[in-house]
C-alpha cells in the first residue's frame, strides 16, 4: 500500500469513529432525557389558577372554582 492510501484509511476510520460516537451520544441523550410532557396548560378567567388537563381536551373545569377555560396558546 502506498503512503497516500494508509493516510486516506486511517482519516476514514477516525472519521467513522467520530461519527459512531456521535450517533451513540446522541440516541443515549435522547433514550435518558426527560420527556416532553403531553399535557395542556389552562389558566382559570375567574380565579386565576394556573394548571394542566390531557392533550386531547380543548376545554377543562378549573379544579378550583369549576369555571371551563380554553388552554393557553404559546
């Protein structure tokens, strides 16, 4: 083998490995990270209360004073 091709081979296997790594880091942060939460935050008209119904809910009762609010849109 020439000297041009074991440089070319060894800048592919480092390369490789840069990425291996990075592919594994990133598909363990993401495995480990928290998850985002499903949930829809509502603010209460009458009282104020600030809280979080299931995503599949458009309108939710505050626990409070049982007023039906719209959640917050960000």
């Amino acid at each position: 083998m020439s000297i041009s091709a074991l440089i070319v081979a060894y800048v592919a296997i480092a390369l490789g490995a840069v990425c291996a790594l990075s592919i594994h880091s990133h598909v363990r942060r993401r495995r480990f990270g928290p998850s985002k939460a499903g949930d829809r935050i509502f603010r209460c008209k009458n009282c104020g209360y600030v809280y979080t119904d299931d995503p599949d809910v458009d309108r939710s009762r505050c626990s409070q004073c049982g007023q039906l609010n719209e959640p917050i849109i960000f």
